[in-house]
C-alpha cells in the first residue's frame, strides 16, 4: 500500500500521468493545478486549485491535505513551464513569473510540508528539474537558470532534512511527448520586440526543433515511472534519469562544455540551411 503524495502540475503531461500512476498503485493523491478540471478523475485522486505563484493558495493546498489525510509522505514539485525568448528583448516581469513559477513556487510549497514531516520523521521531496539545469539553448535562458537553481536548492536542502528522516531528490527528464516545446516557442515568439535582432535566432531554434521531432523522446508514461522510482526507493538517488542518452547529455555539458557547445552549434547551422 501506498501513502500520501502531493503533485503539482498534474493537470497534463507529466504531472497528470504521475497522479494516475500512483493512485493506481494504492497511493492517495492530491493532485494540484490551476486548470483543476484537467486533473485526472480516478479513484484515490483529490483535484484541488492550486497556482503555485501565489502564497495563499500554496498554503491552502497544503493545509487542505494535512486537514484531509493527516499527512504528506511525498511532495512532488512538477509545476513549470519553459518562458523563452531572447536575454535582450524578454521582459523582466516574465522572468521573474518563470522564477516564481519553476522556483520559488516549488521553495515555498516545501517550506510549508516539512514541518510535518519532521513531525512524521520521514518524507520525500521530489524536485522535477530537466537536463535543461545543466545543458542549456539559446533563447532559454530564464528557463535554464531556474532549473539549475532548482538542483543546487535541491541538493542544500537534502544535506539539512536528512537527520529528520527526509530526503530531497531531482528528477531530470530529457525530450519529452508533450506541447512543452510548442509552448515555449510560442513564448519566445511573443517576447520578440518590434524589429527584433533574433528573429532569425527564433526561426532557427525553431527549424532545430521541428528537425528532430523524431526525437521527441519518452511519453509522459515513462516518465511517470521515473518519478515513481524517485518516490519509493528505499535509498534514494541525488539523481534521476529517464535514459542513458540524458545522462550522457548532462555528463558532456557538465564535463566537456566546448565539445557541447560545438555540437549545439553545428546542429543550429543545420536547421538555417
């Protein structure tokens, strides 16, 4: 039998295939999300409101479930969503929401469950970051750093809970099936200026990527399963990887960043010819 899992983001993708998985496997769910209609509706599942950039209703998702269940043995911080454009043209104030968001939303949500998990003497974080914490694109800036940021907050945390029996842990997927990347080039789109110096750099990410959609990588599913693993390892990893090619990835952009950045290169050079 399952515990008590917390999960953000659980109207699609990710986050919503994650919510079927572990109620299917005797968890009881509470899935949070501001489309709450979206949340899946099966059995063992809680759809609540939830809007991660604002106070009020972190603290209302969390005090609901401790209200409800009793406690939290799984918090799996999932909300995000990639805010690209240019350093030059993006607003600051849509920064400053892809921090809010990617960051500090998962930052404050902890804050609020590990009183009660102290109190338990166990518990899990599960922070879903991306390779994108350690490889990185242009146009994706603000994106990247909240994921780094994310990690390294990660892996500061688990050092201070571990003496109560809690544990903070990074998921980090690579390509996924999703509208993640639509999404995101659409974002990058709107935060052109008028008469952008990057609308080349745009329709270039942009050719990139529809170029490899082949490569899309896993389905939502998959990664379900990674976030599961995460959650019930008897020993958790500092790290999860859906495939070896993500861990490859981060390895060389980490290891080897000349040799990275000169593959990026060649295969934005591509997508323009």
């Amino acid at each position: 039998m399952g515990g008590v899992v917390a999960i953000t983001g659980a109207s699609n993708g990710m986050g919503a295939a994650a919510a079927k998985l572990f109620a299917s496997r005797g968890w009881q769910v509470y899935g949070g999300a501001r489309r709450v209609e979206k949340i899946p509706t099966e059995n063992n599942i809680v759809a609540l409101k939830l809007d991660v950039t604002v106070s009020a209703s972190n603290e209302k998702f969390i005090a609901d479930i401790l209200a409800d269940a009793g406690r939290i043995d799984v918090l799996i911080n999932n909300a995000g969503y990639g805010e690209y454009g240019p350093v030059e043209d993006i607003p600051l104030t849509n920064a400053r929401t892809q921090f809010d968001t990617n960051f500090f939303g998962a930052a404050e949500l902890t804050q609020l469950v590990l009183p009660a998990m102290r109190t338990q003497k166990s518990g899990r974080i599960i922070n879903i970051s991306s390779i994108g914490g350690d490889v990185y694109m242009p146009l994706g800036s603000y994106y990247h750093a909240t994921k780094a940021a994310l990690q390294q907050w990660s892996d500061s945390l688990d050092i201070e809970v571990e003496p109560f029996g809690i544990r903070s842990v990074v998921v980090q997927p690579g390509g996924t099936q999703s509208a993640w990347g639509e999404i995101a080039m659409a974002n990058a789109t709107k935060n052109l200026k008028p008469d952008s110096s990057y609308t080349g750099l745009v329709n270039q990410v942009q050719g990139m990527l529809t170029s490899n959609e082949s490569l899309s990588g896993a389905t939502s599913e998959a990664l379900a399963e990674v976030f599961y693993k995460a959650a019930t390892d008897a020993k958790p990893k500092r790290r999860y990887f859906h495939s070896i090619g993500d861990r490859l990835m981060v390895w060389v952009a980490r290891s080897h960043p000349r040799v990275f950045k000169k593959a990026f290169l060649t295969l934005l050079k591509r997508a323009k010819a």
